[in-house]
C-alpha cells in the first residue's frame, strides 16, 4: 500500500535532536554551542524527558555511588549547579537525603521541577537552539545510508525536517527504528512505573513505611494490585510530601497499545495504594494525591546494536577504550517484574567504579548520520541497567551533540569524524553557562 503524504513544512537544519530528555537536553546544547544550526523536538510541552515528565528528581549516576566522587562534567554538573545542588567546582556530591530509598548511594537531588522546567527552557534558547515541543517523530526515510528527512507530526501537520547529522535520544530508538537501523528489545523488558507524589504526609518514621508496605502486601493478597514495588517513599520536595515509587507494570513502552494499557494500569494501582494507605496508615490519614505522571516512567524498550555493544563485563572489569567519551558510575539495576519489597531487585545490587562509555555504542552500523543517545545507546540489558541513568545520558547526549556539529562542520560522516577532535572538544566543555 503506497501512502501519499503532504507535508506542511519543510525545515533544513545541521543538527536534529529527536527528544529532549536527559540526553537530548545535552546534545542540543552541545551542538548548538559549538556553533551548528540545531533543531528540537520533542512529544511533551517541555524539555527534561523523565526528570519534568515523571518527576524525577535524581542526577544519578553524576558520581561514583560509593566514593561521592563527580565524575561527569558538562551539562550535568552545569545543572546541578545551576539548581545549587553543588558549587560549579565541587568535586564530590554532597547533597544527601537520609529519608530516601536510594540512601546510601552517592547522589544529587534537584529539589523543584517546575524551576527545572523553566532553567532548561531559558538555556535551550540561549544556546540558539530552534525548540518545536508538542512534536512527535513519527517517520524517518534513508537513502543510500543516510537519512533523508525525519517527519514529525505536530499542530502545523507533518513536517520533514532536512539534516547533516540527526541525534536520536527518544529513548525508545524511536528514530532508528523508523529508518530500519538494527535494534533489539530484551524480552522481558524492566518494568514501567508510575511515580506520583502525596501532600500533607505527617512526620515520617519507620514504623509508618513498614505499615505502607504490609498495605501493599494485603492488597497483592487480595488481589487488589498485580504487583507492587518497595514502596520507596523519599521526600526530596518538602518534608511533608512523599514522592512515590511502587508501581510497576510489565510490558512494551514502545508498542503503542501496550503503553496505554500501562497508563492505565498505573494509575489504577497509584490510586489503590493511596487508599490503602490513608485509610489505614496514621501518617496518611490528613494526606491527598497531588499528582501522577502525566506520563508513566518507561525504563527500557529498544536498543540500537550498534558498532559495539556495550556489555556488563566491560561495565564490571572498567575496561578502558580508546574512544571513550563519557564516564558511567551507577550500580546495575534491574527492575523485576515481580513484586519485590524494599528494593528494586531480589538479587543485591553490583557496584562497578567509574567505566567508559565508547563513541561506537553511539553509531548504529549501517545509517551514517545518525547518532543514538540516552538508554537505547547500543549495550546488552544488564549494561543498559546502570548506563541508562539521568547523569549519564546526559553525559552520552552531550557527546553525540558534539560529536553531530563537528561532523556537520567537517561534512563527514558520524563513524568518519576522528575521536580524538570528539575527545578534545568535550575537555573544553563549559561549565556555568545555564547559570549565566
Ligand atoms: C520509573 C523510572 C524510574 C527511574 N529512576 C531513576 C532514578 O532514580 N535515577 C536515575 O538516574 N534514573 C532513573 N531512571 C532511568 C532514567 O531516568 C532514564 O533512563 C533516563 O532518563 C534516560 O534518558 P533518556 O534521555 O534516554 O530518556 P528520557 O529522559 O526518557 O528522554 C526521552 C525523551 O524523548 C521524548 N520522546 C520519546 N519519543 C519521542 C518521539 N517519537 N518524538 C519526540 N519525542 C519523543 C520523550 O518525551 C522524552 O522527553 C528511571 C526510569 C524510570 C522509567
């Protein structure tokens, strides 16, 4: 069946980041700071993926989880500063949170979302960086090797988008898959998992997590939820206030009709728990449900195989690679599928030192201006566990973006730029511009 398509607008640019989560984030900025013509878009009506979409507040992965140390520079750091989670020289993190689930690993907490939302908008556009929001990808056309155009359906219609190098960091290889690069889904994936957030919580103790978490037993017994995680409770927004992570949802978040059941699903179980909780647990009993979502958090679907693929013995064994271009550092966490309580997995979590991440897991083998970044960044499942975290894709996002410009700059291929220009510009990365 051939399908004729009218495109409403036809945009040219050098460098097209599809996404604009942790990794695009990075990746525009990059490359719109080392002086290429950069495109934007992205589905939701903000920038920072699951950070503003799910609420996440943690920068993990921005430090080795055991010594503190930061080892990712760039635009993590310039956020975390920005945000004053850290001064824009600290060089190790500092900012605990003691009531949180993730104590005691080393971590970096951004305390209000919404401030998040406005700081990455006000940076995008200080950079230069064309930003369309409400955007989804929805096609991409390859021609001897390269991509053509990536068409995107948004208010105006369909509009293809013409670019030297494209950035796919939607998380989902969503942008690979449609120009037919080679992916792979690890069946079963990790579990999605919709966060939400309860006001007006009393003093929080022990007693009542072990009460919340005995209420979500009684109701997997009766029934009442499939499944269930921890719960975690931590309070990184205000003391009175538990941010959530207890659902969890088995399926495919890049099958259309799976994720809507999953949303569905989501909400149905946030919604059972916090009845439970405020019927019978002391500490809810004044509490109200501010708020879920307003997407469920999808922690794995398709990844790019790429020029290598990045494996969890690399991951363990810091194995050193000449083209490193980005430092990993958060212990493997595999989310189960099946209910677990207090943590993510039954199996005790392993804890690598900093590793390298190789510019190869970036390209995938056979479409030349393409660069892939964030957690469908070319890796095995169990490398995936601890490469997918918030720091690190942007650490990997503002790689691709440098590594997009220079090669749109050179007019060479993505595998064609040489490394070594890749690994001398990200030295010289600014730190404090967003802070300007
Ligand atoms: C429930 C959950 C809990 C997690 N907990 C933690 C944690 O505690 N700490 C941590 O560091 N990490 C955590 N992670 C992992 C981490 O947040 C992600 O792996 C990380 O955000 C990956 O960055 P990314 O840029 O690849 O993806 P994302 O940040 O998800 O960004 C992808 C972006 O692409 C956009 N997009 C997708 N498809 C399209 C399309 N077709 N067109 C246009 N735009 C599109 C999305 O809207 C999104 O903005 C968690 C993940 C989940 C799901």
């Amino acid at each position: 069946m051939t399908i004729t398509t009218t495109v409403a607008r036809v945009i040219k640019t050098d460098v097209l980041v599809c996404g604009a989560g942790c990794a695009g984030l990075a990746a525009a900025l990059a490359a719109a700071r080392q002086g290429a013509h950069t495109t934007l878009v992205e589905r939701a009506p903000f920038a920072g993926g699951i950070m503003t979409c799910v609420g996440l507040p943690f920068l993990d992965g921005i430090a080795d989880s055991v010594s503190g140390k930061l080892v990712t520079t760039g635009v993590a750091r310039e956020l975390a500063a920005t945000m004053r989670i850290c001064p824009p020289d600290a060089q190790t993190i500092f900012d605990f949170d003691p009531t949180c689930v993730y104590w005691p690993h080393k971590t970096a907490f951004v305390r209000n979302i919404e401030a998040l939302k406005v700081i990455l908008d006000r940076a995008l556009l200080a950079a230069g960086v064309h930003v369309l929001y409400h955007s989804s990808v929805c096609e991409a056309s390859v021609k001897s090797g390269r991509i053509q155009r990536v068409l995107v359906a948004n208010k105006d219609g369909l509009v293809a988008i013409q670019a030297r190098q494209v950035i796919d960091a939607t998380g989902d290889a969503d942008v690979a898959h449609f120009a037919g690069a080679r992916t792979e889904l690890t069946a079963p994936t990790q579990p999605m998992t919709l966060h939400f957030r309860i006001g007006n919580v009393a003093r929080w103790t022990a007693a009542a997590e072990q009460a919340a978490r005995r209420e979500c037993r009684r109701a997997l017994d009766r029934g009442e939820l499939p499944v269930f995680y921890g719960p975690g409770f931590s309070h990184p927004f205000a003391p009175n206030e538990a941010y959530v992570h207890a659902v969890r949802v088995p399926g495919n978040g890049a099958d259309a009709a799976d994720l809507t059941r999953a949303e569905i699903q989501g909400r149905a179980d946030a919604q059972v728990m916090f009845e439970r909780w405020k019927e019978k647990v002391p500490a809810f009993r004044k509490a109200y449900l501010i708020t879920s979502g307003p997407y469920i958090g999808v922690r794995e679907t398709r990844r790019i195989v790429g020029r290598y693929v990045l494996t969890a013995n690399d991951i363990q064994a810091q194995r050193r690679f000449d083209d490193a271009i980005a430092t990993g550092a958060w212990y493997l966490d595999l989310h189960s599928n099946r209910a677990t309580e207090g943590s993510a997995s039954r199996e005790p979590p392993l804890y690598p030192g900093p590793y390298d991440i190789p510019y190869r897991a970036l390209l995938p083998r056979r479409v030349l201006n393409l660069l892939v970044a964030g957690r469908c960044l070319s890796g095995t499942q169990r490398a995936a566990s601890s490469f997918r975290v918030t720091a690190t894709a942007m650490a990997v996002g503002e790689a691709a973006g440098m590594a997009a410009a220079l090669a749109a700059k050179r007019r060479c291929t993505a595998p064609d730029l040489p490394v070594a220009i890749l690994q001398a510009a990200l030295r010289y990365v600014s730190a404090g511009a967003m802070a300007r």
